[in-house]
C-alpha cells in the first residue's frame, strides 16, 4: 500500500491542510489525522469571525480546532492576524462611524495581535501575521487598504513586533498569492528586504499556492523560492490547491471554461502538475519547511464559488468521496 502523506514526508516538511469546525469530526477528522501533520483554520481565526466586535472574541471555532490538534499531536499554522479582508467595520470606525486616528488603529492592532496569540501560546507554531499587502498589477509596493490608508506602511513591521511580542516563540510569516509573477515577487521582495534591514522579526515567507495545472512553471516556482531565499527567510507553502481551468486564459478572455466534469485530459496534466511540485519542494527542503492544502478533499473546495460561482473544481489530492486521486500517488510515491 501506498504510504500517507505524513508518512512520505516525515524527514521533509509537515504536511497541513486548511480545516473547518466540520472537518473535525467524521470521515473528514479520520481523513485529516491519518494523512495531515498540520492543520490550518480556513476561516476561524480571521479578524472578522474571531473578534466580531471590539470588546467580544468568539473563540470556539478556533479553540475547537486548536484542540484537535493537541489531541491528535498535529501541528497548527495560525490564519491570520492582519488582512484587509474579513475584517469587521468596527475596527476602523470609532463610535461615530467615523475613521480612526493612525494611533487607536495600531493600538487596537496590538491589542488585537496580542488577545489571539496570546490565547494559543505555544500551540501554534506559525502564524500568518500580514496577508496580501501588495497589489497583484502596477508598480506601487503597498496595496491601498484601510490598514495602509490609516497607518501608512509601517502597519507591516509593527503587526510584527506586536506578534513577536505576544508569542516570541511563534515564527512569523509574511503570507501572498501570485508570488510566481515576476513583478509582484519582485514588489514582495522589497517590502521583505526593508523588513529584514531593519531587524524586524519575520521567520519566513508564505506562498499561498493557488496554482493551476497549467502555472506556475517549475523556473517561474524555483525563481520564487531562491529570491526569498535569499534574504535568510524560510519559504512555506501555505495554501496548496490546484484548479483545472486555465485561469490567466479566463481572465484574459473574461469568459469562464464552461465545463464542470473532471476529464482526463485534465486529470493527466493535474498529476504531472503535482508531481513537478513535490519534486521541486523536495529539493528545496532547507528552504521550505511546510506544505499546507487549502481545503482537503473536492468534495468542498472554496474554489467552487470562484472565480466562477457555482462551477465545480477538481483542485486537490483527494476526490469528492475522500479517496485519492492518481495525482496522490505521484506526489507519495518518490
Ligand atoms: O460564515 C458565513 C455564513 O454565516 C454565511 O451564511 C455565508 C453566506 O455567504 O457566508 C459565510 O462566510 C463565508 C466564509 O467563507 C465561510 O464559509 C464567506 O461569505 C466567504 O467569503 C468566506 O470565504 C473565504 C475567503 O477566504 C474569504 O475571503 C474562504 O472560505 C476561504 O477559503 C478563503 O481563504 C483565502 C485565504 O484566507 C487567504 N488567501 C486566499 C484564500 C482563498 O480566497
């Protein structure tokens, strides 16, 4: 029999998978503590559903999913602490409704930063502290969030020294997508160089992995790895999945593939695809020390409702009915 992925990869990399309070409990927890090494919440612990309003946390998802992980001696990666996404009005409006001031924002920042590492001290041994801060097109550094807009680019480095202060055990990642564009990985870049220059306390660099089976090509994939690299930074693969449409062809020709069925054409090329990536995080396994899934089965993939609402991906290792799939095989299998 095939080795679990766990298995395959004991002396390369924890293996994660992102987690739901669902996939806690049934087929989906079997699957999750038989194959997984890491769990990482979806969704629990964003600002938006842990900290709803200013004087009320709602922990019980993320408790829920931190203690499965203890239970099953499975290693957790916090998502995340700072994104100008899920992330509630309250935060930047005072009582008013009106905008806050440079400093209530980073001391609400802090306090923030401080509450939910504080809380999983110890039990979460990466944390997405900043997520996607640069713009995908353009030449600008800093993507225009109310974060940027407010506080101005130190936002960055002092979610940092908030999160190195709540949990100094805590490595702490900078998290983005589209890491393999040559102009955004060259902007990331930047904004990395100027925090490692001024000694502020970042671990490592988290490429999301929202690949498809026909990009990133290993050159553009290893150019990624070795820049970062390259500043003394650890690199993680943080949310691996990989949609069977031609995404750049798609949003270029602003027309979606229409077609929902898994074909093997596209089956074939999903399991050269994972298999060129494996190869490549095997190589490079000084460097990248986590490979986390995003999502863990197709039967649920967040894929389904983007970019194309409704329409069914095929992104991952295992099928709608928990089995492995033949890309499975060639990413254990070495
Ligand atoms: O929980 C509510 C529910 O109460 C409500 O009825 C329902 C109706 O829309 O929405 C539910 O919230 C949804 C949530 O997922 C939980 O399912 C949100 O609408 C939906 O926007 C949210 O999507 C998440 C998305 O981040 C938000 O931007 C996806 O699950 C999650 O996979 C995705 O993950 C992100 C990473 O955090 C960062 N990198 C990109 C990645 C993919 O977009």
């Amino acid at each position: 029999p095939e080795p679990t992925l766990r298995d395959a990869y004991k002396n390369y990399f924890p293996i994660g998978v992102a987690v739901a309070p669902r996939t806690l409990t049934g087929p989906e927890a079997d699957l999750v503590r038989q194959q997984f090494s890491s769990i990482t919440p979806e969704n629990a612990m964003k600002m938006g559903p842990i900290h709803p309003e200013e004087n009320r946390y709602f922990w019980k998802d993320a408790d829920a999913i931190v203690d499965f992980a203890v239970q099953n001696k499975i290693k957790v990666r916090g998502h995340t602490l700072c994104w100008h996404n899920q992330t509630p009005r309250w935060f930047f409006t005072d009582a008013d409704g009106k905008q806050v001031s440079r400093e209530v924002l980073l001391a609400r920042l802090k306090q923030h930063i401080n509450d939910v590492m504080g809380r999983y001290k110890g039990k979460i041994y990466a944390w997405d502290v900043v997520n996607e801060a640069v713009p995908d097109t353009g030449t600008s550094l800093y993507r225009k969030s109310k974060f940027y807009e407010i506080i101005g680019e130190d936002y960055i480095a002092k979610a940092f020294e908030y999160a190195h202060e709540a949990d100094p055990g805590a490595q702490l990642f900078y998290n983005d997508y589209n890491t393999e564009n040559a102009s955004k990985r060259d902007r990331i870049y930047q904004i990395l160089k100027k925090l490692k220059d001024k000694k502020v306390p970042i671990d490592g660099v988290g490429l999301q992995g929202h690949w498809s089976i026909y990009e990133p090509t290993p050159q553009e994939l290893e150019e990624s790895i070795n820049r970062f690299a390259s500043l003394g930074l650890k690199v993680q693969v943080t949310e691996l999945d990989m949609s069977v449409y031609p995404k750049e062809h798609e949003r270029r020709a602003r027309k979606p593939t229409d077609v929902s069925e898994f074909t093997p054409e596209m089956e074939q090329k999903q399991v050269a695809q994972y298999k060129m990536l494996f190869d490549l995080f095997r190589k490079h396994k000084k460097t990248l020390t986590g490979v986390t899934f995003w999502n863990l089965s197709d039967k649920y993939s967040w894929l389904d409702n983007f970019p194309v609402p409704g329409r069914k991906d095929h992104p991952l290792l295992f099928d709608e009915n928990y089995q492995p799939k033949k890309a499975y095989q060639s990413v254990v299998t070495f």
